[in-house]
C-alpha cells in the first residue's frame, strides 16, 4: 500500500539543521485517505478501539548541536523537555482492526545530525535524509487493509537539542529550547521555544509559534492553507516581515508595514531588518506579536 515520503534536502556532510526536509510526497490514495479520513472511517472500523500506552520506549543521551528528528504518518506528536541529558521517547498506539504488532514497527537511526525515531507502516526507511513509510494507518483505516493503528508520539529532549516534527495525520506540540521545525498536513502546530527560530507549516489546522529570543540564522515561518497563524516574537527584533492572507484579516503588535492588495499582505522592517520572517495563509487570519522575555505577551 503506497505511504507517505519525506525527502530531505540537506548534504549528507552538512551540520545538523532544523530545516532538513525538501517536500512531502504522498501517493493519491494517501491523500485520498486523509481527505475521506472523517466520513468514511467509521464506515470501515467495527470493533472497539484497542490501546497499547506502552507500545514502544526507548532512551539515549543526546547533546547540542545534535537534532531531534520523529517521524510519524499516522498520529501525533508531542514534544517536552527532559530534566537530565536523555532523549526519553514513548508511543502509545490505538487500533480497531489488524495486528500493530504485525503490520507496525519502530525505528531509531544515528548519524552525525543526531538521532531520528519513527513508526513505519509496513516496512520502510528512517533517516534524517529521508522518511518513508511503505503503508499508512490512514489508507489501512478506509480501505480495511492492514491496520487502522494511530500512533502518539512523547519526546523528552534536552536543553539546546534542537527538534525536527514531521506527521501527516496529527497534531504537533513542541515546548523546547532551541530552534524547532513542524510539519504536518492534516493538524494544528504549536511551538513554544526560548530560543528560535520555528519553522512551521501544516495545510489544515492553525499554527502558533512562540519564541522568547533569536538564535541561529534562518528564517521565521507559521504557514497554514485553512487555518489561522500567529507567531510571537521578543520586543526587540531585527527582522524583514511578511504576512498574507486571501480570506482573513492581518494583525501586528509591531509599528510601522506597508499594507497592500487590500489589506491582504504586510511587509515591514523591524529594527535593522535582516532575518525573514514569514507568517501566511489562505482561510484564516495572520497576526504577529511581541512576546516577552518570561514568556509572557507584551502589549502592542
């Protein structure tokens, strides 16, 4: 059954990034799947839901620079900060039909970005190059082949060990403290970081992303397709913005823009300019904020 593909773009000698992915490439009946996912699944399932909390477990030390990567197609992801040197990771998974333990296996890979965990569905490869899951849960669930199961991903991660989130069907929540990326298709995304940047993209769900400082190079994305998107940034910020949006409105605690295509795109310059910041949707509104140094929002 054709699943879910992430291919990265980042040399194989290259330092590890928050940004290594290039694009997601789901075969049409992935994308069937997640599309039909709320009307035909019930169809599909008729035995009870099973639980596995402790489905798989694993733990190893890891230190900065070294990045985080998990990988899932099916299921959520959420991300915590550990209190000693370990990355701690727990997946709980949930079924109605099919064997998990048959069609659905765990794996860690080691390389010189750091450690990447995922769940493959029949089979697979797990890399911080490139994820792919020969099956899905989603095209399992809808058409009765192989299992329907879900996985729920915890990750506990050091301090300045940066993440890398990817699902395809799920939400992603991250409180970390160096730069985060979070991909998913069909999920909301939510980042709290004290120290950025976020790079965060889904295509149904809203996205908020908080950083309480500015770290390593690269750019400030919250990108959604239906759903509304918000970054908060530190008072003080050297940045060059972009916000848009086709069916929403536009909001920024920060002076100064230049708004154009009737209300519809901001740019602004922010201190001395530099660093990109991009915040943009379709169906929803876009809106940019200070945040405090504690954490907390300061007031435009």
């Amino acid at each position: 059954m054709p699943g879910a593909t992430m291919v990265s773009n980042r040399p194989e000698t290259a330092p590890a990034r928050t940004t290594g992915w290039k694009a997601v490439r789901l075969s049409a009946t992935g994308l069937l799947a997640v599309g039909a996912l709320s009307t035909a699944g019930c169809h599909a399932r008729s035995s009870s839901e099973q639980v596995d909390p402790a489905a798989f477990a694993w733990n190893a030390p890891v230190s900065a620079p070294a990045t985080v990567f998990v990988r899932n197609t099916n299921g959520s992801v959420e991300v915590k900060p550990s209190s000693d040197g370990n990355v701690r990771v727990t997946a709980a998974v949930r079924w109605k039909r099919g064997d998990p333990k048959r069609d659905l296996t765990f794996k860690t890979d080691h390389d010189a970005n750091g450690v990447t965990i995922c769940a493959l569905w029949g089979g697979g490869t797990c890399a911080s190059s490139g994820y792919h899951s020969s099956g899905n849960g989603l095209s399992g669930s809808i058409l009765g082949h192989s299992t329907d199961a879900s996985v729920a991903f915890t990750v506990y991660v050091p301090l300045g060990v940066k993440v890398d989130a990817f699902t395809v069907n799920g939400s992603i929540g991250i409180a970390a403290a160096a730069p985060v990326t979070a991909r998913t298709m069909n999920g909301t995304i939510k980042v709290a970081t004290s120290v950025g940047p976020v790079d965060a993209q889904t295509v149904n769900g809203n996205v908020d992303v908080r950083m309480t400082t500015l770290g390593a190079d690269g750019p400030v994305r919250a990108h959604s397709v239906n759903g509304s998107v918000s970054a908060y940034l530190p008072e003080k910020v050297d940045a060059s913005v972009e916000m848009t949006t086709v069916l929403g409105g536009i909001t920024s605690d920060f002076g100064g823009g230049v708004l154009k295509d009737g209300e519809k795109n901001l740019t602004a310059t922010l201190g001395t300019g530099g660093r990109k910041i991009e915040i943009g949707t379709v169906t929803g509104s876009a809106a940019l904020h200070k945040l405090k140094a504690d954490g907390t929002v300061a007031a435009p």
